[in-house]
C-alpha cells in the first residue's frame, strides 16, 4: 500500500493542464483514455501505471473511462478555453472530463 501512495505522489506531480487542442494530437493516435468526473484523475493514473486490469476493466464497463466519443469531441473543440487535467502513462494520455475553470 505504501508504495501505491509513493507512485500516486509521484505521479500527482505529472499532471498538466492545457485546452483541448493540445490533447487533440494524442487523441488523433488514439492514446486519449477520457475519465468521468466522479473517477479520480491520480487513482486512474496508479491503477494503469499498475496494470490493475480487473479494476480499469470495471470502470469501462461502467463507463466512467474510455475513449472520447464523437460528440464529446466536438464539444471539446468548441470551448476552446477550457483547460482539462491530463496525465501522460504511456502509452495512453489519461484526460479529466472535469475541466477546470479559466
């Protein structure tokens, strides 16, 4: 357990925050993991970083992480000054759907 809290440390230092538009290239090579907002950005990131298969795979059959949707998209692009929180675990770019404020 310690070493889980050591690596979400870490990784909390790694998060970024920056408009769509510079996730736009990630997810154009498919490497964008989108959260729901009620998942917790660091947790994701340390169950992926552990490749804790059995509990990404429930949050995807719960739909609270996934790839972007067309529409969600489209929404993105639109409010071109929304920042979101991301997390680079290679070789996938975990994204926030929460944005932060501006």
């Amino acid at each position: 357990m310690k070493k889980n809290a050591e690596l979400a440390k870490k990784l909390g230092s790694d998060i970024q925050v920056s408009p769509w538009s510079v996730l736009e290239e990630y997810n154009e090579r498919g490497a964008v993991i989108l959260l729901d907002s009620s998942l917790e950005l660091i947790e994701a990131a340390v169950c992926i970083a552990l490749d804790d298969s059995e509990q990404i795979e429930k949050w995807m059959a719960e739909n609270l992480m996934g790839r972007p949707l067309n529409k969600d998209i489209n929404i993105f692009k639109s409010e071109n000054k929304t920042q979101y929180n991301f997390i680079i675990i290679r070789p996938y770019v975990l994204v926030h759907k929460r944005p932060l404020p501006t």
